[in-house]
C-alpha cells in the first residue's frame, strides 16, 4: 500500500497545530508557503534473495537515530516530511528534533528545536502513509548541514529507507532527541523515517528535481562532502534561491522494480507531487541495459532502445502534462563496469549498442526541452565507451567527486532553467 496524495495534501491544509515561541501551543491558520529543499526517494527493504546488503538494522527499540541533511536553499522555518511508505504496521516515533548539524553527532548549541505533529511530540503512521510536521522556527542557511534526530521508544522492524544515504547517520541507546552530542553505538550511511525537509518558500519559489539512478544518488561520491553532482548543481543556483531535490535511487530503473519501484511509478511521488517544481532532469536506462543477464537479474533479457526510450517518452509526456520543463541527460560510459567481481556482466557491446541508441535519440529527437551531455563530459576521449580515468570512481560506472563536479559545471543553467538569452 503506498498513499501518495495526502502526504501532499498535507501541505496546504488550512490549519495546523503552531509552536508558540515560549513552547506553548495554539492553532493557527497555515497562510505561509513552502518548498522542499532536500529529499530523499523512500525504497522498500528487499528480501534476502537480492544480492546487495540493504545498510540499514533489522529493527530499532528504545533506540535514536540522528541523521544529517544538506539543503539547497535557505529559509526561517522548516517541516519535516516523514515516510512509513513500504512498511505494513505502524510507526511510533516518540520523539523528533531538528538543529543546525555541527561535527559528527554533535549539533549546534542553540539551534535545538522538538518537532511536533498537530502540537503532539509524538506521531503513529499508519502503514503506507507520510506525516507532515508542523512548521519549526529555524533559521536555516543555504547549503547548510541539518541534524533530524528520531526516538523508536518501541521494537520498530524498518521495512522502508532510503539505501545509498551517502551521509553518516548516528544511533544510540534511549531518547537522545535533544542532547548537545552523544557517543553512537553504531552508524549507517542508508537513509530511514525522513524523506524530505521543507522551507518557507523565498519569493518567486522554485524548484529542479533531478530524478534518476545512483549516479544522481551520488554512488562513487566522497561520504558526508556532499559531492553528488545534484549538490554541485545547487551551489551553482544558490544565489539565485532555486531548490535542487535529488530524487535518486541507486538500482533504479525506468521498466521495472527492485530497488525501488519503476520509475514511471514513482514519477507523481517524487516529481509531480513536489510544490514548486518548475524543472526536471532525467537520467535514467542503464540499470534497464545492464542489469540483464549478470547475476543482478540473470533472466532478464536486454531491452532494446525502443523499449528503454518508450520509457523516456512517458515521463516526458507526464511532465509536459503537469507544465514542467524537462531536462534528458545522456548515459554516462560504463565500459569494464565491475571488472573482477561477482557484477561483471552487467557491460557487453550488445549493452553499448543499447546504450548508444538511447542516448542518440536523447540528443537528437527533440523530445526533450533541453539536453544535459553528461556521456560528452566524462567519456574518454581515447575509448569513449569508458569514463575517463580521472572521473572513475574505481568501478568503471560511477564517477567520482571531480566526474560529478564536472558533470554539474557542464549543465548551461540557462537551457536547464529554460531562459531566453
């Protein structure tokens, strides 16, 4: 069961429970506008058939989870968008804080603030359901570090996450909501329980939703210096006040599931559904190419290109549907991919061929409003069906801090926001 709309819906209801300065709480009629500045795409757990560790526990109790945000784009208050989406019980979350992240586990003395719900410090989710905080009076700045800490006061089995988190999460013992620091008992990179945090929304308010695979979830990426090439891109419009959402999955396809649903099922979830997107990015089709016939899905057989872009042109229709401008980016090299592992398989000519198609029609067709070249960027010049040495995050697929630097700083902010020169 998965419930996308009242998430949403949340967002404009007329009245909320508000968090008076002094900690009292009165109701008052929501007017204020707002936008998302980070996200993170909620994937169920998979079953242990599937190969890759899912990097998150079994379950928490009487546990705290604190897990760090980089926004985009600044504001003075901020909500909180928790996900129960692939669990089928209820969560209890006993309590929730937010504060500016300092180092580590540490947060910024000062900047504490509890979290409510309707003016409840706790909330239950229903399975399949979101819950939308009410909002918190935080000055947060741009392209700054946030601190969400959870307490699971009962045994809470974690069914849905967010799996390539790229940030360092802390866990510890009993309800450390609001301490200053604490010593974690263990860590995880995966993400669980928040999938997006909302700002007042700044004057003219936008928003660019870069949706893809792992290569925009930032695979290769340096871990907690936020290096993924979304990040990159919103320090380049951050001056101009434009929220940059990364709707990444690593494994994700744009056909079929397994380490999240298809792309064209979660296209209304992560895009369409978010207030103020005014601009999508696509990069998506190389886990459909590759995956086939290596261990990830050894039935499956290689799409062809007329399959992969059939894809395309759905999410392009439904975006052009909603008035957003959509940006195709083309298929990074992945020559060698996973060479001497148990994953080679995952390239063959008959895979490149594919992939050559695919990104053919992305920049020759016009069915795209604009088009980002990332495959140009980062190709070798020598061999362009592998990525350049010095992009290479090792596996022959991902790049690497300066690959996702190079893929940001290559993207005219003009064609991607769709202004006239």
């Amino acid at each position: 069961m998965r419930i996308h709309q009242s998430g949403r819906a949340l967002l404009s209801a007329c009245i909320v429970a508000a968090v008076g300065a002094f900690g009292t709480t009165v109701m008052a009629q929501d007017s204020e506008d707002w936008i998302g500045t980070w996200t993170a795409s909620a994937q169920p757990v998979w079953a242990p058939d599937f190969l890759a560790p899912p990097k998150v526990p079994r379950n928490f109790w009487n546990q705290t989870v604190r897990e760090l945000a980089h926004v985009s784009i600044g504001g003075s208050k901020v909500r909180l968008l928790l996900t129960n989406e692939y669990t089928s019980h209820p969560v209890t979350i006993g309590a929730v804080h937010v504060a500016i992240s300092n180092k580590g586990a540490s947060i910024l003395l000062g900047s504490d603030r509890a979290v409510t719900f309707d003016g409840k410090a706790s909330i239950t989710i229903p399975p399949g359901a979101p819950a939308l905080s009410d909002p918190v009076d935080l000055t947060v700045a741009p392209l700054s570090d946030l601190a969400v800490s959870f307490y699971l006061p009962n045994v809470t089995p974690v069914e849905t996450m967010h799996w390539e988190g790229r940030q360092t999460a802390y866990i510890a013992a009993g309800d450390k909501t609001a301490a200053p620091d604490f010593k974690p008992d263990s860590t995880m990179t995966a993400k669980v329980f928040l999938s997006e945090i909302l700002v007042d929304a700044p004057a003219d308010p936008r928003a660019v939703v870069t949706f893809g695979d792992s290569i925009t979830d930032g695979d290769g990426s340096t871990v907690d210096a936020n290096h993924r090439w979304p990040d990159d891109l919103a320090q380049r419009l951050s001056e101009r006040k434009i929220a940059v959402l990364n709707q990444g999955i690593s494994g994700e396809k744009v056909l079929s599931d397994r380490m999240g649903v298809n792309a064209l099922a979660r296209f209304d979830r992560d895009v369409l559904d978010q207030p103020h997107a005014a601009v999508v990015t696509m990069m998506m089709g190389i886990n459909d190419i590759g995956w086939p016939e290596s261990v990830l899905a050894p039935n499956d057989k290689v799409p062809t290109a007329e399959q992969v872009i059939a894809g395309h042109q759905q999410i392009i229709a439904r975006a052009h549907l909603h008035h957003l401008r959509i940006v195709g980016a083309t298929l990074t090299p992945f020559e060698d991919t996973f060479h001497g592992t148990p994953l080679f398989g995952y390239y063959s000519e008959e895979k490149e061929k594919v992939r050559e198609a695919v990104n053919k029609w992305i920049r020759e067709s016009g069915a795209y409003d604009a088009v980002a070249d990332f495959d140009a960027v980062v190709r070798d010049p020598a061999n362009p069906k592998h990525l350049k040495a010095e992009y290479d995050s090792g596996d022959h697929l991902h790049p690497n801090d300066a690959g996702y630097a190079a893929m940001a700083n290559s993207i005219d902010i003009d064609a991607l926001l769709g202004n006239k020169k």
